[in-house]
C-alpha cells in the first residue's frame, strides 16, 4: 500500500466519523455558494471613478502638496483648486470653490486646508449641498462619515503633523455613512438648509460668481 491509499484510508476513516459523503480524489471540486439569503460580497468600487476637490490657502500649502501625491498614490483623481504657490491668498476663495465642485456633482469629495481649518469649513457650509467637517483625528473623521454623510472634509494644515493628516483622509474617504437613524437626521439638516435657499435670487447670484471667475 503506497502513501497515496494511506491517506485515502485515513479520509475515508474521518469522513465516516463524521457522517459525512464520500468524496474520491478525483471528484470535481464543487463550487462553494454562499447561504441563502446572504448577499455576496460587493466589488469594491473603482477608485480612479472618485474626483477629489482638493484646495488650501497659504497655510495649508504644504500640506496640500503632499496630500496631492498621497490621494494620487490611493488612485484617485484631483482637481487641484489652488492655491498653487505657497504666496499669501484668501481662504474663502479657495474654499468656495472646493465646495462648488462637490456642490456641482464635479466632484465626488472635497478636502480643502488652511492655517487651523475652521474658516474654511464654515465658507464650504454655506455652499447648498455641502456637509464640510473639520476633523483632527481619526475619531472624528470616521464620525463625519458615518454619522453625519459629510462630503467635504477641512484640515488645519498648522495644527496636525503629515502622517495624521493622511491617516484622517484615507479614513474620511474609505469609511461609509451609515444609513439608519443617522439618515434621518442628515435628511433634517438638509430641510433646514432648503427654508434659506429656496430664493432664486441667491442661486442666480451663485451662477454670476461662476461666471464671474
């Protein structure tokens, strides 16, 4: 008796101890399926199919750089909005337009920086449609996501060193919102926000700054 009936001796022994069939050697292997009822894993969505709006003023500068080539790095595409040297410039300017492009649909997500991030958060939440979070750590990028759908995330370039600030994007990008309670009450922010921007007059006024630049 060689090696090969030794071990076919020894299964046959283990799966008669089991109760299980007899399955020869030679058998095709059967594909295994999941149970009923259990959905099969989702494919990851592609990436390089995910815009990121990336902006900072002078403060953020630096920071924007690295995090260009980071974010380039994961496979996802960029739509630099500036600034594009480190010379002093105004954050609104740079944050508005980060916001637009999400706000537009240009854009699947914005990440915008300045010295400390909150001037640039609050620019970004009075564009319609934006969810802007600032986030200085992992907790609270994986918050804003989750609990609160944001889609633009604000960095303060000054206040938080490089290998945080791309541990806090990869997490605001990565993590999914979750849906449930958190759904309903993201759906009343954006009820509040419709009583102030039901005005032509602002939409109107939006479109002419597009223009205008």
């Amino acid at each position: 008796m060689d090696e090969g009936q030794v071990r076919q001796l020894v299964r046959r022994s283990v799966y008669r101890s089991l109760g299980l069939p007899q399955v020869s050697e030679d058998a095709p292997t059967a594909a295994v399926e999941a149970p009923e009822g259990t959905a099969p894993p989702r494919p990851k969505a592609d990436p390089l199919a995910r815009t990121i709006a990336l902006g900072a003023d002078h403060g953020g500068y630096e920071l924007k750089e690295a995090l260009r080539v980071h974010l380039l790095d994961l496979g996802y595409a960029v739509r630099d909005c500036g600034a594009h040297t480190p010379d002093p410039v105004d954050y609104p300017d740079i944050a508005f337009e980060v916001a637009r492009q999400v706000s537009e649909g240009s854009a699947w997500r914005g990440l915008i920086i300045d010295g400390a991030g909150i001037g640039s958060a609050m620019v970004a939440n009075k564009v319609p449609g934006v969810r802007a979070a600032l986030c200085y750590d992992l907790s609270t990028a994986k918050n804003a996501r989750e609990h609160n759908d944001a889609n633009v995330l604000s960095l303060g370039g000054r206040l938080i060193g490089m290998g945080l600030a791309q541990e806090i994007v990869r997490t605001f990008l990565e993590t999914e919102f979750g849906g449930g309670r958190h759904a309903r009450r993201v759906e009343k922010i954006m009820e509040i926000e419709k009583r102030f921007t039901r005005n032509p007059a602002a939409a109107e006024s939006l479109k002419e700054d597009d223009t205008d630049g």
